[in-house]
C-alpha cells in the first residue's frame, strides 16, 4: 500500500488517535467555486467534464487548492454514470437536473435491464482515478463512490430527479417483484464498479443513498440497507476488506443502529441526526461523518464559527469522527464562508483528541 501524507481521515475511520477533526466537504467540487464555473464552461456540459479524466481531474483538486485544511479528496463524477452505463440515456436539462431518455417505466424495460460491461462502459471513470491520483502526489486520501442500488433505482424509475417517488413506490407495492431486480442489477453492477475503482487507486469508497429516507420504516432494511451491506460483504470478500467503506443514508437518522452492523467502517449523518445520542447508538462500532446543515454556510463567518463548534461539542471527546456537512454544499455558498468552517474544524477539534 502507498503511504498517505495526510493520513487523519484514514486513521479516523479506523477510529485510531489523530491530532484533530479531519474533515471533508461533500460536493467539494462543484458551482459554488467560480474556478468550476470556468472549467465547466470550457467542457461544455456536465458529462463531458465527467467523461475526460484532465477536466475531471482539474475540477477535482480545485478545491484542494484553494483550501489547504481539507483532509481528503473525492472522485469528480456522478451517481448516474451507473444507469448510463445501462443504457438508460443520461442527460441534464440547464436549470432542470438530470434526465433519462429510457427510464424504467414497464415490464419489459424491466426484464431488458442487464449488468453492463462495467470495465469498458466505465473506463473513462477509472481512467480519472488514475489520473486524480497521480495528481494528488498522496498528499490526501482519494474516495472513490457510488449511488445505493434504491438511490439509483430511484432515478432509472422516475426518469428524473428529486420527486415524489410514486412511480417507484407504485411498483414497489404493486410489483415487488420487478422492483427486487432492479435492486439486484444495481448491487451487482455498484460491486464491480467500487472495485474497479479501487483498482485504479480509489483508497476509501462512499455509497450515497440520498433517497433512503424516502422508504417506509418497514422498506428501509429490505430495500436499501441490505443491498448496501451485500455490497460491502462482496467487497470483502473479493480481497478489498481493508479499504473503508462509508454508507450515508440521508435521512436515516432512526435507523442509525442497523446501519452500524452493516458492516461499514463509518456512517454519513445527516442534521437532522444528534450526533451526541447517535454516536451512542453506534457503541465505537463504526466512525460517524457529519453534519452541519449545508445552509448554515450561506450566512456568516461569526455565525458559522458556532455552529462548527456545536457539531464538535456533539461528538465530544475522541477518536472517530469525521466533520463534513449533512449533505451537500450549496451552489450559492460564498467561497470564503467556507474557509471559516475548515479554519475552526481544524483549531478547535485539536483540544477533542488530548490524552
Ligand atoms: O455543473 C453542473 O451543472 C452539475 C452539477 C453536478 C455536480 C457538480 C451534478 C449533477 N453532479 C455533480 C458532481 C457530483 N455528484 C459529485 C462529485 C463532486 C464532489 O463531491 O466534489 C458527487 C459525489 C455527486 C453525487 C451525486 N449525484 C449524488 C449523491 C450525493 C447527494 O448529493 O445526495 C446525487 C443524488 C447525484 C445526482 C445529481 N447529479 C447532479 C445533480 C444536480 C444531482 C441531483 C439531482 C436531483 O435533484 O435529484
């Protein structure tokens, strides 16, 4: 294994002693930094900055150039590229989110449904692993990621983002069976896609389950959390148990318990989660990785200085916990508010983790 630089994130998802809080910024990369904005103006539109790995590599250390205190790097890319890859017909609409030209809307879409040829279809994805790497020079940890298979069914069922998921529920109560799957394609597919992007350097890997908390609480389990930890047991089980794993399922605040038996090494947490009671509920079987509210970052340095503390006064003292936000960064954050919460992580976590 290569040597890490800064290694505080790596260590803290395995829970051992660091000097301070690592933290990350989830959508680090993105339309709040006015270097992206250029950037993304030169590739055209969104995929073709995700599908040539010098684009997708600059946008990537954009924010590691700006702000010295980040402790890990993220894969410029997108969940979607998965159901792309199965021939769903990705594309973005300017102002509109994401679109499918096919989604999964009738039986026989279903049942045409496949595992793609993950290593070709995908390899302009590895090929930015590589090349992020090598960028990186290891001077921070490298995550690699992937959508939940419920989070991708999501959007291959609705054709779109962000809705009120009746499509999907519809068939989910009405055809389990062709929901059941849909679920099983993504698990099988997301498994070869983590590992081969751990092949390519990837040195931890996230599932983002956005839409998990859309579930009943009695769905939850059968459909997100259990093809998530088939995921992660298959990836043990090919050889890459010693790459941590991190599962964030937004809005799954109250199955908090479950999830640490997933078998992942840490859990994103959203805002709406305690992290103080959460972090007792986990009983150091798991890192926790949260959980600011995003918008709190679109009001002031003194404001935000506050409210950085009151998550690292959550958590307490010790090892295992990593500051991030509780989702994404908004596109309208001003890039400087940002400085001021990475400052505070940094100089006010130190006195959490002496002996
Ligand atoms: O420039 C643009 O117009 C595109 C905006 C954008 C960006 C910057 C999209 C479209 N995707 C991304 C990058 C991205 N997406 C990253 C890498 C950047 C980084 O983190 O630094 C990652 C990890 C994602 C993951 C992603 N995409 C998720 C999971 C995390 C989350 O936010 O919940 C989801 C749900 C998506 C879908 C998606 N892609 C893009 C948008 C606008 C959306 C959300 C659509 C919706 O409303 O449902």
């Amino acid at each position: 294994m290569t040597s890490i630089i800064n290694d505080v994130f790596l260590k803290t998802l395995l829970r051992e002693r660091t000097p301070y809080t690592p933290v990350w910024i989830m959508r680090q990369a993105g339309r709040y930094l006015p270097e992206y904005r250029k950037t993304r103006k030169q590739a055209g539109s969104f995929l073709d900055l995700c599908k040539n790995k010098d684009f997708a590599t600059e946008v990537t250390m954009q924010p590691l150039e700006r702000y010295p205190n980040l402790d890990a790097a993220i894969l410029f890319s997108d969940i979607l590229t998965v159901p792309d890859a199965m021939g769903l017909g990705l594309y973005f609409e300017e102002g509109e989110g994401p679109k499918f030209k096919n989604p999964l809307q009738d039986e026989k879409a279903v049942q045409k449904l496949d595992i793609p040829d993950v290593e070709e279809k995908l390899s302009y994805v590895f090929n930015a692993v590589k090349s992020i790497k090598e960028a990186l020079k290891n001077r921070v940890p490298l995550i690699g990621f992937s959508g939940s298979p419920w989070t991708l069914a999501t959007y291959m069922v609705e054709g779109k983002g962000r809705t009120d998921f009746l499509k999907i529920k519809q068939m989910l109560y009405s055809r389990p069976d062709l929901i059941n799957h849909i679920l099983k394609i993504n698990t099988e597919t997301v498994t070869k896609y983590l590992a081969c992007q751990i092949d390519a350097g990837a040195d931890v890997v996230m599932i983002f389950d956005s839409w998990g908390g859309a579930l009943a609480h009695s769905e939850y389990e059968s459909h997100s959390l259990n093809y998530m930890k088939v995921i992660i047991s298959n990836l043990n089980l090919l050889g890459y148990q010693d790459v941590p794993k991190i599962i964030f399922t937004k809005g799954g605040g109250q199955w908090i318990e479950a999830q640490a038996n997933s078998g992942a090494d840490a859990l994103g947490v959203d805002w709406q989660t305690d992290l103080g009671p959460a972090r007792k509920l986990v009983n150091n079987k798991v890192a926790l990785q949260g959980n600011l509210d995003p918008a709190i970052l679109l009001s002031n340095p003194k404001s935000i200085e506050a409210a950085v503390k009151r998550v690292l006064d959550d958590y307490g003292y010790g090892e295992g916990h990593i500051f991030n936000l509780g989702h994404g960064i908004t596109q309208f954050t001003p890039p400087e508010n940002l400085q001021a919460l990475l400052e505070t992580v940094r100089n006010y976590s130190a006195k959490y983790h002496q002996e």
